[in-house]
C-alpha cells in the first residue's frame, strides 16, 4: 500500500505530462506569426522606420547606421540587445522585461525543431513545468492527490495557457513559472537556504517581467505570514529579491543610454494614477472573465467570433466572493487568500498601469492561484460525492473550453494568427525574388512575420508602421508614402485586409492603403497587380500589392 501510494504522485504527473503535451505540441510550425513573440528571437532586429516625411526616411537604430556592433538601444523589440557577428543577442525585451526567459528559448530551440517550431516548443516545456508547479504548490498547501491533480489539469485544460504555451512568449512564462516555484518554496518554513532559494527566484520573476510582481508579492506575503516565519528570513528573500533586478536596472541605466521612452519606468503615468484608479473595478471584472473563461478574450482574437463575458464573470465573482467571505470567518484556504490578495492588487496596478479594462495581460498569471482557490473551496464540502461530482462538472466544463478553443483555431480570421495566409504570402514573395527594399509591410503585427517564414532571405522587408501609425491626417500619411517610395523600390507592399482585435493605436489599415493610392501618381508608380490570401475561415485577410517599377 505505502509502495503504491509513493507511486501515485509521479503517475499522476505523468498523465498530466501526456495531456498537456497532446494538447500542446502539435502545429508548432503551423499557425501564425506574432510580432512579438518571434521579434525577441530573431537573429537580427528587423528594419523598421522611424519616421518618413518631407525630409525622408529615418531607421530605427542598428539600422541607422552601417555594419554596426556592440550594445544597441532602440524602440522596436527587443529594446536593449547586443549585435554580434553572428546574431544579436537580447538583453532586455522591454524596459521591464529582461531576455531571461528568451535565453531559454534561443538555446533550446535548436533542439527542438526549426524555426519557430522549436521556439514554441521550448514555450510548451515552459507551459509543462508551470502545470507540475501547480500540482506541486497544491499539495503543499495540504491538497489531497485527488484535488492537486484537478487544480492541475485545470491549468492543462485553460485555453490560456493553452494559447501562450504555444507562442513564443517565453518571458512571460517564464515568470509565471518562477512565481509558482517562489510560492512552493515559501509555502514551507523558511530556513537560511531557502530564503536565499526564495530571493533568487523571486528576482527570477521580476526580472523576467517586472509586472509579474503585482500578482507575486501579495500572494508571497500572505504566505510568508500564513507559515509562522520570523522577519528576519522573510527580510532576507525579499530584500534578496528586490535588490538583484533593482541593481541590474541601474547598472544598466548608468552603462548603456537607452533608447527614448524604453527605460524601466519610463511610461509609467503617474499624473494619471489617481484619474486610473477609476478603472480599477472595470479591470477586476475583464480580469475575473479571463481566469474564468479565457475564451472571452480569445475567441474574438482569433475567429473574430462573439463571446459573452457574463458566464464568466459571474463565475469568477462567485469564487472571489466566496473566497472573501470564508477568509472573513477564518476558514479559508492559503490558496484562496492568495487568490483574493493577488487579484486585488493585480486590478488595481493594471488600472494604473494601462487604464485600460481590455489590457488583461496581467491577468494571465492569475489562473494558477484562480484554480487554486477553486480547490481549496472544494476542499472545504462535507460530502465527497459532492466535491467529486462539482470537480467532474467544473473539470468538464474546462475541457468544453478547450475543445472550443481549438475549434476555432481551425476557422482562424485574424491575419496576425493565420498560418495558412501568411505561409502563402510568403511563398508568393520568394516567388518574385525581391531584392534590397522592395518589400513594405504597413501593420505592427507585419513585423518579424517574413522573416520568420523565410530566414534565409537575404534582403530583410521594410517595416513602415510607426511612420503610417493611426492618428496621423491624410497629408501626412501620404507625405509617409511618398517619401519610403523615394527612398526604396518598394515593388511590393503587404497590407492586413482581415480584422484584428489587438491592431490598437498602430495602424489605420484602410487608410494606409488609401494614402498609398494617392501617393502613386507624385511617384509616376502603379498598382499592377493584387492578391489576396484567404485565413483559414475562407476570408481573405492579407494582401500583396505589386507596383511598378521606380521610374
């Protein structure tokens, strides 16, 4: 009986290995590119302009100058990053967000598959030990083999993480992966050794996206609480914690001028904080609606297809309301304070931080702690037939999710995701062998696409949207258009046709093109051909615009 009940714990484990890998590996050089999942990983940083007016183009550093090496600091991804001869090599993704997680990828990528195949899958293997953290935080907060194996199957079965483990979003995985690892080694008594395990990993976290922080340290506090520790090796880990990613800012900062409007705190809107904080119960709801039912965001994301946030919402509220009430009366689960702590903090410095409801991406790390409170409610039922008869239903319910997911993925209509039409945009450019210059794209999302697609070509595309960006009048989006075809042959020009919940502030597609139309006569140009490439719904979704030759 001992000798089996040892056994139980890495079978189940292995069971959820095989689902989340079944779930996870397959079409990893299949579906579409995201600009920024493949920019941090691309051997060189993609050209883009600057700006394009009257007085010309401009390029964003490296480009601006020629054959250039050492450190360089520019505005597109990644931002801080050193050029070698043989690549160059991210050191900070955003000013928050360091390549630690990216490192990972670049190294395991190679193994894994070419291309951004292996790169999505060095993000499953991520996606991998975030579940077996899960399972692993469960039973150290005095969860049963039976309730830890559903909080984890709940994560493999979220369409969440689902999404982001197949991307190449290494950074942001890899800081839910070290914030669940924080929380397993706090959720025992802190000796000397792992205060210090504890501040490494914490730094870990931060470093790998500062944000991270928001959902991390409340739920690390309570825990540290929760377990009796005494201040001075709490004080340890986090002061350990909060010193390396501190240091390595400001040496950072001191030894390298970064590029305008790319330093860690450089965007944070601190008039704005107070006006923000009106957001913040608009955050908390679009928040408990992700962790709920993440299809509420993906579903129109990728198919372009309506989903209630109501069901939801309603059931997220539910266990934050239970949650709140149980802990008033003391008899709530660590997993359910951590819960509560997290996703109050998480509401209120995403309002801060963005003021923006749909901005959920600090919700992401909420999931793990969501289940957790979830089982820990669960835990709490008097009889079992009830508790196995609600995690069967809830469990179900969670797979439904899933499958939905996938369903739609088959009918994808957002050219950001659409491996078919961007695959074939490609093919149908190798086709015409473009030289230096005759590729623009016009669209964010454009960037890092080709070159993912076609690593080997040697003349890298034209990426013209920060001087097209939405917002800017007619004139000077044609005084945009006039001068990159002045300055580049620009024989081919790739525009999104299909709709795009995340375009934002980039790009007026529509109007660039319109812009285009009336740029060409100045230019003595002409449009002589279009194609269209359909996304895997049938729609078409991106375009190829082939002019005629400069004169």
């Amino acid at each position: 009986m001992k000798s089996s009940a040892r056994l139980a714990a890495p079978a189940l484990l292995v069971g959820l290995a095989a689902v989340h890998l079944a779930l996870a590996w397959p079409g990893a050089g299949e579906r579409g590119v995201i600009a920024e999942e493949i920019t941090p990983y691309l051997a060189r940083h993609p050209v883009v302009l600057a700006s394009a007016d009257g007085g010309g183009v401009r390029l964003l550093p490296p480009h601006d100058r020629p054959e250039h090496r050492g450190w360089v600091s520019t505005a597109q991804w990644p931002n801080l990053a050193y050029v070698g001869d043989s690549r160059t090599w991210p050191l900070l993704i955003k000013g928050h967000q360091s390549a630690l997680g990216t490192w990972y990828g670049i190294a395991a990528a190679p193994v894994l598959g070419d291309g951004i195949a292996g790169v999505r899958r060095s993000s499953v293997l991520l996606g991998l030990a975030l579940v077996g953290l899960v399972f692993a935080l469960a039973r150290r907060l005095g969860l049963g083999l039976a309730l830890a194996s559903a909080a984890a199957l709940a994560c493999v079965l979220s369409p969440g993480l689902l999404f982001f483990a197949r991307t190449g979003y290494g950074f942001e995985l890899a800081s839910r992966v070290a914030m669940l690892a924080a929380l397993v080694i706090a959720a025992r008594p802190l000796t000397t050794a792992r205060s210090l395990a504890l501040g490494l990993v914490l730094a870990a976290a931060i470093l790998c996206r500062a944000t991270i922080a928001v959902t991390l340290v409340p739920a690390l506090l309570l825990l540290l609480v929760a377990r009796g520790n005494s201040v001075r090796r709490p004080a340890l880990a986090l002061g350990l914690g909060a010193a390396i990613p501190l240091l390595f800012a400001l040496v950072v900062q001191l030894a390298i001028p970064l590029h305008e409007g790319t330093a860690p705190a450089a965007k944070l809107p601190l008039a704005d904080l107070a006006h923000r904080t009106a957001a913040a119960p608009a955050t908390l709801a679009a928040q408990l609606a992700w962790i709920a039912d993440p299809n509420t965001i993906l579903l129109p994301l990728v198919a372009d297809l309506a989903r209630s946030p109501l069901l939801g919402l309603v059931f997220g509220t539910a266990v934050l309301a239970l949650a709140l009430a149980r802990w008033w009366r003391a008899r709530a689960g660590d997993g359910e304070c951590m819960f509560v702590a997290a996703i109050l903090g998480n509401a209120l410095c995403g309002a801060w931080l963005y003021g923006d409801p749909q901005q959920f991406q600090l919700g992401m790390a909420l999931e793990p702690l969501f289940v957790l409170a979830v089982a820990h409610q669960l835990h709490s039922l008097r009889s079992p037939r009830i508790a196995a008869l609600a995690i069967a239903a809830l469990l179900a319910a969670r797979a439904w999710q899933c499958g939905v997911l996938l369903a739609a993925e088959r009918t994808v209509g957002n050219p950001m995701l659409s491996g078919a039409a961007q695959r074939q945009l490609t093919a149908a450019l190798l086709g015409h062998h473009p030289g230096p210059g005759d590729i623009v794209t016009t669209t964010y999302n454009h960037v890092g696409m080709l070159e993912a697609w076609a690593p080997q070509s040697p003349h890298p595309p034209i990426h013209a949207y920060r001087a097209l960006r939405r917002g800017r009048d007619d004139a000077a989006a044609i005084s945009a258009w006039t001068a990159i075809l002045r300055a580049y042959p620009a024989r081919f020009i790739v525009v999104s046709t299909g709709p795009n919940l995340f375009d934002g502030p980039f790009t007026d597609n529509a109007a660039t093109e319109r812009a285009l139309h009336s740029a060409l006569p100045a230019a003595a140009r002409r449009i002589v051909a279009r194609r269209e490439f359909a996304c895997e719904s049938g729609r078409p979704c991106l375009a190829l615009l082939e002019l005629s030759p400069p004169p």
